[in-house]
C-alpha cells in the first residue's frame, strides 16, 4: 500500500500551496430550516413508513425575492472576502431535473446533497433571518443566524448572529449587510481555522461497506473469516484505512454485516479537483478485493459513500 501513502504525500503539499497562495472554502448559501418552516417551504411526506420533511428550496428561492436579496448580499461579502460563492438560484434550477430523477427512482440523495453536488461545496452556510417593520418608517432584523455546516462531515464549524437594531433604512440589502458585516469576522476565523486544519490532517469522510446476502450466505464475505493478502477482512480494511488517511488516523470499524470506515482525505487531487468519498471508494475496486467480489460504488452525498458488496467470484 506504499503508493497510496506516496499519493497522500503528493496532494498534501499541493494543498498547503493552495492556502499559501490564499484560496479559500467554496461556500453554499440557504435558508435554515427554521426559515422554510416558518415561510411554509416545507413538505411531509412518507418515506417506506416514515414520515420525512423535505424543504421546497426551488419554490423559496422562486417566490421570494426578499430571500434571494439576502442570500446574494450575503454571498457577495464572502465573495468580496475571497470565498468563492455561486449563484444559488441558477444552481436550484440546474439541479432540479436530478431531484426529480432522485424521487422517480428512490434514489436516497438528499436536496441538500444534490445542490451540495452541484456546486461542488465546501461550506454550507444556514442563514436565518426575518425582517420586520417596527413602525414609524423603521425596520429591524429582528432574527438573523449564520451558521457554517462542513458539506462533506455535516459538522457544526461555527454560528454568528443575532438581532439589529431598528433602522430607518428600509433596503432590504442594507439591512442583511449591517448583519454580516457585523459578524462575519468572527465566522470567517472560525472556518478558515478548520479549513487550514484540514490542509494538514485532511477532511473526514465516511465509507460503508456492506454485504449482501448473496456474499454473506455464500461465504465470501466474513468480517473475521474472509483473507485478504493473508489479512482477515476487517483487519485488511482497518490497515489500509491508516495507510490511506492522512497521517495514519483512518480506521474500520466491524458492524454485524457491514464495514464502516473513517478517514482523513485531501482536499484536492494532483489535477486540483476536490476528493470525495466515491472518489475514494472506486479506488477501493481497483485492490486486490477485485479479485474476490463483485463490487459496486454508490455516492450517498460529498463526504459519505457506501461499497457494496453484491457477490463474490
């Protein structure tokens, strides 16, 4: 496995050149859902016997325009701060065509996924807000939340925010700026302080590994039975995690039919393309566990894939 310790080493120190030379995290801007709930953006519905609230993001951005006016005010500060941030309007629309497959073949993406995919994010950033008039010519923020998610991890990387004060400028655009501005300084140190770390320890992602019964009941696949290079199955995954994952911290851990792994990636390959989970669970199939199953990747968002194990040969 020394080649994939050499392949880390290469896109280690591409990264550091990328934050030498000031790139910063790619951000996606949308509504919190309290936002969608208390606008009525969202919808119940039944999921295999669960219910599941979905948001309606296409409608939101669609009919209202104070929504699109905030989230462009805010995008147009982190862009002017050097993130690079999309259009997230056009995106819903390019995106929508994908959602619609997803719920014709039940497919398990997300819409945040899905938009996650598309602009090919970093950061998530929530943002809530309302905005009210207070009387007298005057209007107040009177909610406003900044809350930076990792696309890949879906961790918490920091929150900014709170009410403003009245104000006699009624512009929609004044108002979300005097907001951001007031606390983008402290979210930006918050994210840029992880996104660096990154740089050094890699970002998380998760791979499952998962037996079907065809390969459990014929035998192929055994955590602790199955050889691997003379290794046990679980074993052989647990080595090659460390091997794989920036400064050895990967690991496997055994569920009853399934594998599940976590490990630190690069940010970026030798062609500055980002690394995502599938991008890593495909060169899983080109190891020596091609020569004992039939195998097939499956993308569950950025920073989560599963490998499924359909078969053995």
């Amino acid at each position: 496995m020394k080649k994939y310790i050499l392949f880390i080493l290469f896109i280690s120190c591409n990264s550091l050149v990328l934050i030498a030379q000031g790139i910063k995290p790619k951000v996606m801007i949308i509504p919190s859902d309290a936002w969608m709930n208390l606008n009525g953006y969202m919808m119940t519905e039944n999921e295999q016997g669960a219910e599941q609230i979905n948001y309606d993001y296409a409608r939101a951005f669609r009919e209202d325009p104070i929504l699109v006016e905030a989230i462009n005010v805010t995008g147009g500060i982190f862009a002017e701060r050097g993130f690079q941030f999309t259009d997230m309007a056009q995106s819903i629309k390019d995106v929508q065509s994908k959602i619609e497959r997803n719920t014709v073949t039940g497919r398990v993406l997300s819409v945040k996924d899905e938009l996650a995919l598309q602009v090919s994010a970093d950061i998530i950033l929530y943002l809530d807000f309302s905005i009210q008039d207070v009387g007298f010519g005057q209007r107040q923020v009177d909610r406003f939340t900044m809350t930076a998610i990792d696309a890949y991890s879906n961790k918490n990387l920091g929150s900014a925010g709170q009410a403003g004060p009245r104000s006699s400028s009624t512009a929609t655009s004044d108002l979300i700026r005097e907001r951001v501005l007031a606390f983008i300084n402290d979210l930006e140190g918050d994210v840029l302080r992880i996104f660096e770390g990154y740089v050094t320890n890699g970002r998380e992602i998760t791979i499952e590994i998962i037996g079907s019964p065809d390969a459990i009941d014929y035998g192929c696949f055994d955590v602790y039975g199955t050889e691997v290079e003379g290794e046990m199955l679980y074993e052989w995954f647990n080595n090659w995690a460390a091997e794989t994952s920036i400064n050895g911290g990967g690991y496997a851990d055994p569920l009853e039919e399934s594998i599940m792994i976590s490990m630190n990636v690069p940010l970026v390959d030798e062609r500055g393309r980002p690394v995502q989970a599938l991008n890593v669970t495909t060169g899983l199939m080109r190891t020596p566990l091609r020569d004992i199953f039939q195998m097939r990747p499956e993308r569950l968002g950025l920073g989560r894939a599963i490998l499924n194990i359909n078969d053995c040969k």
